[in-house]
C-alpha cells in the first residue's frame, strides 16, 4: 500500500504541474450552472488522471467532478474519488488555495489520499491506519478542548459565531480540511449537501491525523453512495466535536427542512 501511495502522489504530482503551468494563462472557462464555475483545464486533469489512474488500478470504479458519473461504480470494491481541481474559483482568480485531489475508496471508506496544492508547495499524503504527511512531516491535530475561540478558516462569521477566530481560508474546502489536519485549524463545517470528491481525501488526512471528522449531522461518513453526496462535513479537534455538533444543529435542520 505504500508504494502504491507513492505511485498515486507521482500522478498527482504530474497532474498538479499540467495545472500549473496552464494557471494565470489563457483557456476558456464557463459555468456548468450558476455559481458553479468549470474551465478547460479542469477538464484535462480529470482525463490524465482517468488515464493514469486507471493504469494502477485497472479494476477501481470512477467518480470525479469532470466525468459523468456512471452506476457501474456501485459494484466495485475500490473506486478513484477525484476533483481535478478543487477549489477551481482560486485558480481562474490565480490565487493559491487549489489542489489536485485523489482518494482512493474501499468497501465504503477511502484508504488513500493525496491533495497536490503546487501553487502552496504542499503534498500532502494520508494511508489508512498509517498516517498522514504533508511534504513527508507527519500531521498531527491540534488538541484544543474548548470551542470558543477554535480557529476557522473564513471570510466571514456570523454574529452567533462571533466567539470563533477567523484564519486565512483557501477556496479549497479540501486544503481547509487539511487545515486541521495539520494543526492550523480547530473547525471546519460545511452545511449543505456536497460532493464525495470534494472531501474523500482530506477527510482521510484528517482522520489519520487524530481530528474528528462527521457530516454535518456528527455521523460517520461514507463513500461510494449511490448519489455521491454527504449532508455536509465536520471537521474538528477531538475535543471540541461534540460542542460544535450541539452548535450546528439548529442550522442543520434548518438547511436541510
């Protein structure tokens, strides 16, 4: 499993230099719906990937946010969980806060995960029961007890939160989740429905550093579901998840009714 992690960061690291090389030049860019921006290089990443990918692990289902999604996935153990690009709003605005994200998912769970951020000069890499690195420094989550004054990353709180600390947020929800991983965040939530790729990997970096990490709701997430969505994610120091779970709810149930 190492070396195939090892293979997969080499991937992602071929892909993260397409994108960066391409990054601050000219490429057509759209919107796949409203508030939801796409770009051609977006769509070259996802086709590296698919291609190299799919040559390490011939029989790995698909899922990624470039490529029609296909039921086939369903029935297989292991499956590519990929965003080419998350955090595609900082690239065409050529800010740093993107990465290349890659998880690979087993029976429901991922057991690799790689976020390539070359603008930031990170690799971060997670394995299962293993641990978690960023440019091969082992991670560890911060071991903050309380949650007024958790640090989140943030342009913006509401009034309610006015007891959180904001701290330089990346558009990247896979970075900010990152973020905690590596002890430079206590909390990140998101409260709406949102995609597998987004999360797979980062998800797996924060777990095998020590956070607490949950939908929304405080259960556990899974992968591979027949949507490809979770009700949100809840990333956290051990000590404060259960306190910003009681926060959240009321939000929760509103967002969801």
């Amino acid at each position: 499993m190492r070396e195939l992690a090892a293979q997969i960061a080499r991937v992602a690291g071929q892909a993260a230099q397409h994108a960066m090389l391409r990054w601050r030049s000219d490429f057509a860019r759209w919107e796949k719906a409203p508030g939801n921006p796409v770009c051609a290089v977006d769509l070259e990443v996802d086709a590296l990937l698919r291609e190299r990918l799919q040559r390490l692990v011939p029989d790995a289902g698909w899922l990624s946010e470039e490529t029609v999604d296909n039921a086939d996935r369903l029935s297989a153990d292991r499956i590519w969980v990929v965003d080419p690009i998350d955090g595609t709003r900082d690239y065409l605005r050529g800010r740093p806060g993107w990465a290349v994200s890659i998880a690979l998912v087993e029976r429901g769970q991922p057991i690799i995960g790689v976020l390539d951020a070359p603008a930031r000069g990170e690799v971060w890499t997670a394995l299962a029961g293993v641990g978690a690195w960023r440019n091969g420094k082992p991670l560890r989550a911060a071991e903050r007890a309380d949650l007024p004054g958790a640090r989140v990353p943030a342009d913006q709180l509401p009034k309610v939160d006015r007891d959180l600390v904001m701290v330089p947020k990346p558009n990247s929800i896979a970075l900010r989740i990152a973020m905690v991983a590596a002890g430079e965040a206590d909390l990140v939530a998101t409260l709406r429905w949102g995609h597998e790729w987004d999360i797979a990997a980062a998800v797996l970096l924060a777990r095998e550093a020590g956070a607490a990490v949950t939908d929304a709701l405080g259960q556990t997430l899974a992968f591979n579901t027949p949507s490809g969505e979770a009700y949100g994610v809840l990333a956290t120091t051990q000590g404060i998840h259960a306190a910003a779970v009681a926060r959240l709810a009321d939000r929760v149930e509103l967002g969801r009714g």
